[in-house]
C-alpha cells in the first residue's frame, strides 16, 4: 500500500461487517486513507479489497478489541507508518442474545470489553495524537436500543448507553484542543446482527411498524452520516448524538 503524506488517515473499527464496510468504502472516496481494522478474516480482508478496486488506499488491521495492548500498538502503527489519524469511527461490536437470567458474568464482561473497554481505549490512543495537532474527529457507534432497552439484549444495550455516555465526557475533555467527538445510533438496519430474531419477516414488520419511514434503511445511509462528523462540514458540531433511525426514535 501506498499513500500521500498529505492524505488524511481514518481508522474504523469492526471494518469487515455492513455497517463498518460501508463508513470505510465512503470514507475512501471522501479522499481519506482508510485503516481497517478488525478480527482476521475473509470479511475484513473483502472490505480492503474492496477499497482497493475502488482506487483507495487502506491498511489492514488484525485486531481483537479483547486484546487493549494490541489496539494501542495498531494505532501507533498507523500513525508512525501511513499518517497521522484524522478520524476515528468506533464501531465494532458483539451482541449475544440472551435472557437477562442466563446472562453469565463472563459474557457480560466480555460484551463490555469489546463493545465500551474497546472503544475507550481506541478513543483514548487516537486522541492524543489528535489533541498534539488540535485537530480530529471521533465517532462513537451507539444504538437506538439504548433508548428503551430491547429483551435479550441487555449486556449489548448497557454498552451502547455507555458509548453516547463516553462520548460525552471526551468531548467536554477535547473540545479545548479542537478534538471533536460525536455519535450516531443506527436504528435497525438489515445486516448480519438480525440472525438473533427467530423469524426475519415478523422482526422487519415490526421494524416498519415503529419507524415513520417505511422502510429498510441502507449501511450507506449510516455510513453518509458519519462522512458529515468527520468532514468539514461538522466543525462546529460536538458531544451530539444523531439518531440514523428512520424515525424510530424521536427527541
């Protein structure tokens, strides 16, 4: 891979599901140097092959967000070898569906490592260099479920109220050196997290009956949204949370 030195760098975790592939390929053709990180595996690989063909530039990360350490090191990787991050999209997740009674104090820590400890983390390593250049942009990937909990979910909904939380208090922090950090909560896109509800058909009808659009939104509509956080057309715009929900949520 190669890459401009002037070309601005954007790092998304989680970069091999829907909605991580879709904020990469935009961010690509908004001019940025995509790092793609991820577990190891043929979806992540696809997302940098996919920038690739489309004329991009990206680095590919193989990274647990379980393992801190390692996410730490990837960020320092990019910054001392493609450029220094202007942007961070924190979106990788995990989301076991599981009673509230069966939910283990082991898979609750898990879901916490990935989905809040992951994002703090990552936040937290891309910050600094971002606050030594007053300039940057992160964005948290929350969830509407946050908003009124969701039923077998309740590990992955705490962690999504965490993130909005999170992104918050960085951005009280930040805003004196010009760092902005904002979130969006994607509604319910049809990607590979719905494999969780029994019948598809029933969940998309209760989809629609919640949302005033009528219908499914895409990962590029999420994806457009987060382009506009990190570009400059949002420089004024912090600690926000944009609902990308067709309506479901309103306030």
């Amino acid at each position: 891979m190669t890459t401009d030195d002037r070309t601005p760098v954007a790092l998304v975790t989680g970069a091999g599901g829907s909605l991580g592939r879709a904020t990469a390929l935009r961010l690509s053709a908004d001019g940025f140097t995509v790092a793609v990180l991820g577990r190891a595996g043929g979806e992540l690989a696809e997302t940098a092959r996919l920038i690739e063909a489309a004329g991009g530039a990206q680095q590919t990360l193989q990274v647990d967000l379980r393992d801190a350490s390692a996410i730490v090191a990837a960020i320092d990787d990019v910054e001392q070898t493609v450029g220094p991050i202007a942007a961070l999209v924190n979106n990788a997740a995990i989301y076991p569906a599981t009673p509230l009674f069966d939910i283990t104090v082991e898979e609750f820590d898990d879901v916490v490592t990935v989905n809040q400890r992951g994002y703090f983390v990552a936040a937290q390593a891309a910050a600094r260099g971002m606050v030594a250049r007053r300039a940057g942009s992160i964005v948290n990937v929350g969830s509407i479920t946050w908003h009124g909990g969701w039923s077998k979910l309740a590990s992955y909904v705490s962690t999504k109220g965490a993130a909005v939380a999170m992104t918050r208090a960085f951005a009280r922090e930040l805003g004196e050196f010009d760092v902005r950090v904002n979130a969006v909560s994607p509604g319910a896109f049809p990607t590979k997290a719905e494999e969780i509800h029994d019948n598809p058909d029933e969940y998309t009808n209760f989809v629609l009956e919640h949302q005033a659009l009528k219908r499914r939104g895409t990962p590029d509509e999420l994806a457009n949204v987060i382009a506009f956080l990190v570009g400059d057309q949002s420089t004024f715009v912090t600690g926000q949370t944009i609902n990308v929900d067709g309506g479901w949520v309103m306030e």
